[in-house]
C-alpha cells in the first residue's frame, strides 16, 4: 500500500513537472530571443545569446512609446477593475437581499451570458457603437470592459454575500445606518478578501487584452501596450528581437503584481468553495 501511494505520488510530480515545462517553455523562449538579432533569432532560436544585449530592449522602450502605452494601459484597467469590483459587488448583494423572480432571472441571465463567446458579438459591437460614435476612446473601452466582466464578478460575489448572516444588517438599519452605509460599512468590508480575487482576475484579463482594444482603440495615441506590439510588423517584415523584448516589457509589470497576489487568488477560490 505504501509503495503504491509513493509510486503514485511520483507519478504526479512528474506529470506536474512537464505541465511545468510547457508552460515556461514559451515564456522562457521569447526571453533568450528578446537579447538576440534578427539573424540569430531566425537561424536558431533555441540557442543561447551569444552576450546579454539590452540594445533590443531600450528599441523597444522608444519605439512602442511605452511609458505612454504603460499609462493608457493603467488607465483602463484601473478604471475598469475598480467599477467592475464596486458595481458588481452592489449587484450581487442587492440580488440576494431582495430574493424575487426580478433578481432570480436577471441572475440567471447574467450567469448564462457568460458562455456567449466574444468572437460572436463582436462584428455587432463594432457596427453599433462606431454609428454612435463611441468608438476609439479609452472611456468606451472601460465601459464595454464592465459589461464584459460583470457577470462572472456578480457570480463569484453573489456566494460570498450569501454568507454573511442578514441579522448584522438589520442590527445596523436599527443602529439608523442608510442603505448605502450598510453596504459600505458592513458588507463590503466583509468582502474584501472576494474583492481582491475579483481585482486579480480582471487585471490579468484586462491588462493582457488585444482583441478588444485592437477593435475599439484607433489613433495611435490611444493604444495600450499590447498593441503597441503592432509597432514592430512591417508590411514585409517582423523586427522580430525588438519585438520579443518589448512583449516581455508588456507581461512584466502583470507577472510582478501575479507574482506577489497568487496566494490572494487561491485563498478566495478555496473560501469560495467552502461557502
């Protein structure tokens, strides 16, 4: 019986290894090319630089304009993160304090938009948001980011709310706390550990997004930092080293926040999963 348990646990650090493997393989590959040339990086892309060249990376921080595409990209997904967390966690606690047919179905609705794929409504958008002229604004992004991202925040929060017993609300409505003191007082500070694994989770999207900004963002000036990758195509040609560092420029920033918010991102799904 021992025997078997260790064989079986050997198993599973193996095959836990080579996921491991696959999935640094890419990010570990476009690190080595980001110090390379164009030549190297054609010839033979799994080899070693032949020195650590920065020249790549200081092209590609002129070129993309990055400390402006770093600061349109904070924009929207500041903006967009902190509506999606306040309005959605509102929605949520609103759907079960007033359990009706009106928030039973409009929940149900909001949970079944989440299996529509992007790519089936997003010719639509386009079309009805550039005749009204919404189109090529970081704030028209925001907003379509909140409505995009609202439902899976209202699901996650919708459990959360559901524990936390209605008696410290009536305690406070007796105490003469408002409606909106409730919630700000009471109820939200509860969910604040739901609201940092929402914040995470939207960051990472938000942050990593091309298809949505490359349909919405046209001038130049208004591009985030994933499509500032755009820089580097030429009509013939990709400048491919540049290229390879100033996508690790764009990944940097949300690996570090990653890096050091993981442990939020387990501890919200793991209470999820009890409550």
């Amino acid at each position: 019986m021992a025997g078997t348990k260790a064989s079986l646990s050997g198993l599973k650090i193996v095959l836990l290894s080579l996921c491991f493997m696959l999935f640094v393989f890419p990010f570990g590959l476009l690190l080595l090319n980001s110090f390379k040339g164009n030549k190297a990086i054609v010839g033979s892309p799994l080899a070693l630089p032949a020195k650590l060249d920065f020249t790549n990376y200081v092209n590609a921080f002129n070129k993309m304009k990055y400390l402006h595409s770093f600061s349109n990209s904070l924009v929207v997904t500041v903006c967009s993160v902190l509506l999606i967390a306040l309005i959605t966690a509102m929605t949520a606690h609103y759907f079960v304090r007033n359990n009706n047919k009106f928030s039973q179905y409009t929940f149900l609705l909001m949970v079944a938009s989440m299996i529509i794929p992007f790519q089936a409504i997003m010719i639509p958008l386009v079309k009805i948001y550039g005749a009204i002229g919404m189109l090529n604004s970081k704030w028209a992004l925001i907003y379509m980011y909140l409505g995009f991202g609202s439902s899976l925040a209202v699901f996650i929060y919708h459990g959360f709310v559901k524990s936390i017993p209605a008696e410290l609300e009536e305690a406070a409505w007796l105490d003469g706390c408002s409606r909106t003191q409730i919630f700000f007082k009471i109820v939200f500070p509860i969910l604040l550990p739901t609201s940092t694994t929402v914040a995470i989770l939207n960051v990472l999207w938000i942050w990593n997004d091309f298809l949505l900004p490359s349909l919405v963002l046209i001038k130049p000036e208004e591009r985030t930092l994933p499509l500032s990758t755009f820089y580097f195509y030429g009509t013939y040609s990709v400048d491919y080293g540049p290229l390879m560092a100033g996508l690790m420029l764009t990944i940097l920033p949300i690996l570090i926040i990653y890096l050091f918010s993981q442990r939020y991102i387990i501890q919200g799904v793991m209470q999820g999963s009890i409550k």
